[in-house]
C-alpha cells in the first residue's frame, strides 16, 4: 500500500471508532487460512509503537483487523532496548510497513511517573520500571509542577524523542524515508474522545 494512501486508511479507522461506527473486520477462516499462506508482508500496512496501556489498543482505536498492523507495545512507548528497536526494524524492513507511527496517549502513567522521578520520587524498590523510567525522565523537559499543560508537554517531548532514537539507531528508517518507501509520524491518542491527532 501507497504511505499516504496508508495513512488516509488509518484516518478513516479511527474516525469510524471514534465515533462509535467501528466496523471491527473480523476475519473468517477464508481470511485466516489467506493470512497464515500469504505472511504479513503485503497486508499489514502500519508499525505502530504505542504504549501497553490497556486504553490504548491499536487495532481498536483504528478499526482494523488480523494483518493489519505490526505492533510493538512497551510502557511509555518506550523504544530504548534493542528488543523494542529490533521489531520496529522488522516491521519496516521485512513487513514493509509504508507508515511507521509513534503513538503517545492522554493520561499515559509512565510518563507522569517519570516526571514524579525527575522531581525525587524513589522507584529503586522496582528495579525494572526504575531503569525505565529514569530513562525516560532524561528526555523530559525540566517541569515545576504537574499541571496537565506540563504533563501534555511531556508526553509529545516522549513521542519526538522516540522518533530521534529511531532515526539514530535504525539507518533503515533514514534510507527509506529518503526513498519515498515510508512515513514516520508522531501521534497522540485522547482517551476521552478517541480521537487520535497526528502531531
Ligand atoms: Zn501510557
């Protein structure tokens, strides 16, 4: 699929989901039998990397289906291990996504987390969301208080700086842009309205 073309079809999903006309493409077992012989490459048209958060379901948000979209879900959207960045390298170089969107959301707790970390609070009795975390707070810009202007600001600072670590860690993405083979874009998802804005 064409990337704008591709973009036009992720539109119009989360138009119809937002309001409340998802079409939710159920596959029969013609469609799951076409999957499993004819792979992903060809159908699945988006990479999406977006947060674990259970509000934050791609192929609901977006009314897609089985095929649809190669999706990688970590806490904060974070892509900072090689794990993360090995299957954003696969969905764009072996399922030949045409899109690549980095998908942040409203309300996302391990941003407002990491800015709890930045101003003090102590997370080392969790070690593994601590290492996330202060990770995460590295890239944020400095934030006097929690107002939600604040928290809204950190939130797209984490979704641009996830694409700057993917633009400098992935040469792939680079080369393809350039080539006119794909579109990497930041996106914000409102929980409250299911509106998802391209940012
Ligand atoms: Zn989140």
């Amino acid at each position: 699929m064409e990337r704008y073309k591709a973009l036009e079809r992720l539109k119009k999903g989360n138009d119809n989901f937002a309001r409340g006309c998802s079409k939710h493409p159920l596959p029969d077992l013609n469609r799951l039998k076409q999957l499993e012989e004819e792979g992903q490459t060809g159908h699945a048209f988006a990479t999406i990397i977006t947060c674990s958060d259970s509000r934050v379901t791609p192929e609901l948000i977006f009314d897609c289906g089985l095929g649809d979209l190669f999706v990688i879900r970590t806490a904060g959207n974070a892509c900072f291990s090689k794990e993360s960045l090995a299957s954003i390298e696969y969905g764009i170089t072996t399922v030949e996504t045409p899109l690549l969107v980095v998908m942040g959301h409203g309300c996302c707790g391990a941003v407002i987390t990491a800015m709890q970390h930045k101003q003090g609070a102590d997370f080392s009795h969790l070690p593994a969301i601590h290492d996330l975390i202060g990770k995460l707070a590295d890239d944020l810009p400095e934030a006097h208080d929690m107002s939600l202007e604040n928290i809204t600001a950190a939130i797209h600072s984490n979704i641009f700086r996830s694409i700057e670590r993917i633009h400098d860690v992935l040469t792939c993405a680079r080369k393809y842009e350039e080539e006119g083979r794909l579109l990497v874009l930041p996106a914000y998802y409102c929980i409250s309205t299911g509106r998802v804005s391209w940012l």
